[in-house]
C-alpha cells in the first residue's frame, strides 16, 4: 500500500477519535472494526491487491475527512439537513423500543412506519443507534464507510463487463474521489447506501450469471430489499434490469439457461416472503400515478429558488413525454454556471464543469459498449436509462437532481473510462508508430541509405 496515503488515512482516522469524545472515539472503533474486514474481503477478490486497497483507504480518508468537517463546524444543514431529520426519527425508534416512548405516540407512529418513503433509513440510524447510544458522528461513519466500498465495488464491476484493469481502475478513481460522491456519502444520508446497493446488486448479477452462487442470490436479495426502504420507485427499475439481465445474460447453453432461471425464481420468492411485493404494490399506487407524480414535481420546483420548468404538467403521458428534453438536461448538466445565485451552487462549480468536459469520454464509452459489450453490460444501460428518463420527468429542483445524479453517475464512470481508455490507446499507438517510423529513419542514415517517404 502507498505510504503516504497509509500515513495520511491514519492521521485522519486518528481525528476522528478525537471529535467530540466520547463520541468520536466510538466511531473510531466501529471503523477500526468494519473498515479492515471489508478491506480483507475486497483484498481477497482481486490480483490488483495494492491497487485496490489503496483506493478504498483513499476513498475511506476522503469522506472521514469531509465529515469531521462537517461535524467540527456544523455544517450539516449547509450541505444535507435530512442528516438531522434521521437523527431525530432513528432516535426516536430506539426509544420506543427501550420502553420510554409508547407505540401510540403519533411521534412513533410516523417514526416506524414502513408506509413512509425512506422507511429504511430511520430502523438503520436506530440499530447503530441502540449498539453505539445516541452517536450522529458514528452513524455518519458508517456511511462513510459504506461510500468508500463502492469504489472498489465499481473496479469489480467495470473488469467483470469490460476485462480491462485501466477501465476498472479509472472507474474506481472516479467514485473514489469526484466531490459528489464524497460529500453525499461522507455524512449521514441515504444516498451512499444507495449507490452502493446498486453496484451490489448488477456486480452480483453478472456474477450468477457466470456461475450460480446462493452467495450472489443472497446479496442480490440483500440489495434489493435495501434499495426498496431506501427509495422505493428505483427499486422498479433496479428489478428490471435485474430480470432482464437474467433472461438475456450471457450463455446459451442448457446449464446457463437453467441456472439463470434458478437465480431468478429464489429471487422472486425470497422477495415475496420478506413482503417486499407488498410495498411494491403500495408504491406503484404513487410511482404510477402521473398525478401524484405531477404534485411531487410542482411542490419540488416551488419549494426552493432553485426550481425549475414550474410550468411543466406531467400528470399526462404527453406532459410527461414534452418535460423529458428540459428534465434532462438540468438532469444531466446542472447546476448551471450562470444560474449560480449562491454560495452553496458557486462551490460546485469546478465540478460541473469537469463533468462536462467529461461528456464526449462518456458518449464515446457507450458507443463502443452499445458495439462491443451489449450483452454484459445490459444491466447497467438499462437501469441508468430507465432513472434517467424517470428523474428527468419528475425532477423539478437543481439542487435534488444534482443530489441523485450520483445514481446514474456512478454507471456512467465506467462509459466515461471506457471512452478514456480508447482514447489513450489510440494515442499511445499513434506514439508507437511515430516512433517505429523514427527509428526506422535513423538506422537508414545510419547506415548512408536514402529516406523513403
């Protein structure tokens, strides 16, 4: 592992315990406790060993580092202030299961509800809660660590659709370090858990689909119940792809076929019986009803100063149809320079316009994906077009598809290193033959011959 990167993720981690104690020091030991196992793990599942663990302890440092920010300076309502709001309802869960609170309270009532979108969120902040006390500092850590995993979970991604280590590796720098992904995992938000999951979920697919595995199936099954009590409607899209991944995955052998079918029936009954097809249908009452949709959308773009297309009417097919050019493209490049009004839109600056210097990379990757990689690939086009077409009907606030673009983004790293790793060995065969040519010149002069040209 590098030195300095072991040296300066030590220092940081060491802080950490430091903040607010005793607080600070649980945290501490909840990290000193998850962070080597899963780096075990991911150590354990990869010949590029010191690559890949210096990426997640790089990752890991960054969003330590942003959250003791955070907490030292009290910035949680400057960057996420549902932070708060999970602190507030997980402590209230813990409570009421230590006897103090009364399951009548109407507090508790909307606390434990699993009918309320996000339900997950609040049992999760009360289970650490009820190991660690009352620890917002730990609770975050948690997240950040959960962040820090999906780095080396895209690397393991990207190699397994693509087979190549400059893809991976370059997918995985990306999650690990662009300031989105630090800032939405780095504290006590859902966001994190989320893009996690979805990486979880399509890797362990593609990787039943190679060889059936209950491990994989019990993930997969693991990550799709997550995603549903983080965020219901992208559960959807998520088992789409999934299902459709399975029936048109890679192999068309007899063993392959059955195996697939296998993987995806104890999926769909593993799924029944923990009731999340009972949530489905509760979601689906909302998720598809263009009329809920359009009251969702209007009080986002009324809600704040960063809203847009007000006038947009999507409780239609057609409505929601015309709304998909504008959605998308707010979706995809927001905020805009020149709609930056304040100091929170300003900062992201630097990092939009990096984003979009990166959009030919990324429409050059999908290109050759579309060409050369449908088949493995299948699960992550189709779940990032069904989202990106979903937000971009449904989204009306910059600041919350800024905030969920992550989602989508996380994918699109891997199109944007496959464009980039086209590019550069495009580019190092140019360098190659312009040099073959040069020698080859050389050793005519050398040798009093003339130059052919």
């Amino acid at each position: 592992m590098n030195k300095p990167l072991l040296i300066g993720s030590f220092l940081i981690f060491i802080a950490l315990g430091f903040v607010d104690p005793p607080n600070g020091m649980v945290a501490l030991i909840l990290l000193a406790v998850l962070a080597p196992l899963i780096f075990l793990i991911f150590r354990s599942q990869t010949d590029d060993k010191e690559f890949v663990a210096n990426i997640f302890f790089a990752a890991l440092a960054a969003r330590i580092l942003f959250g003791l920010l955070l907490h030292q300076f009290d910035l949680r309502e400057f960057f996420g202030g549902d932070a708060n709001t999970y602190d507030r309802l997980g402590t209230l869960i813990r409570e009421y299961w230590s006897g103090k609170l009364a399951a009548t309270d109407p507090q508790v009532l909307a606390a434990t509800s699993t009918a309320r979108p996000g339900w997950g969120m609040n049992y999760l902040v009360a289970i650490l809660y009820s190991i660690f006390g009352r620890n917002i500092l730990a609770a975050q850590t948690f997240c950040g660590i959960v962040g820090a995993a999906t780095a080396p979970m895209i690397y393991f991604l990207a190699q397994t659709i693509f087979g190549n280590k400059r893809v991976a590796r370059v997918s995985a720098l990306s999650i690990a370090l662009f300031p989105s992904f630090i800032i939405w995992s780095g504290q006590l938000l859902k966001d994190g858990l989320i893009v996690f999951l979805l990486v979880l979920t399509i890797t362990m697919v593609l990787k039943a689909q190679e060889k059936f595995s209950y491990a994989a199936v019990f993930a997969i099954i693991f990550s799709l119940f997550g995603i549903i009590s983080l965020r219901f409607y992208i559960f959807y899209m998520v088992a789409a792809a999934v299902a459709g991944s399975f029936i048109v995955g890679a192999g068309r052998t007899s063993i392959s076929i059955v195996r697939r079918a296998t993987a995806l029936a104890l999926i769909g009954i593993a799924l029944s019986y923990i009731g999340v097809s009972r949530n489905a249908e509760k979601g689906i009452e909302v998720f598809g009803d263009l009329r809920k949709v359009q009251i969702s959308r209007l009080d986002q773009a009324q809600s704040a100063t960063s809203g847009f297309n007000e006038d947009a009417d999507v409780s239609t097919t057609s409505g929601a149809l015309s709304a998909v050019p504008l959605g998308l493209a707010y979706l995809m490049l927001a905020p805009f320079p020149w709609q930056m009004t304040n100091f929170r839109q300003l900062i992201t600056l630097p990092e939009v316009l990096l984003w979009w210097a990166m959009m030919p990379l990324m429409v050059y990757g999908i290109w050759y994906t579309l060409k050369n990689r449908l088949r493995p690939a299948l699960p992550i086009l189709l779940f990032s077009g069904m989202l990106t077409l979903a937000y971009s009907i449904f989204q009306g606030n910059v600041g919350t598809a800024y905030r969920q673009r992550t989602q989508i983004q996380v994918f699109l790293f891997i199109f944007i290193a496959v464009g980039w790793t086209l590019w550069k060995e495009r580019r190092e065969d140019r360098e190659l033959i312009r040099r073959s040519r040069l020698r080859a010149m050389n050793e005519q002069m050398r040798a009093g011959g003339h130059i052919e040209v």
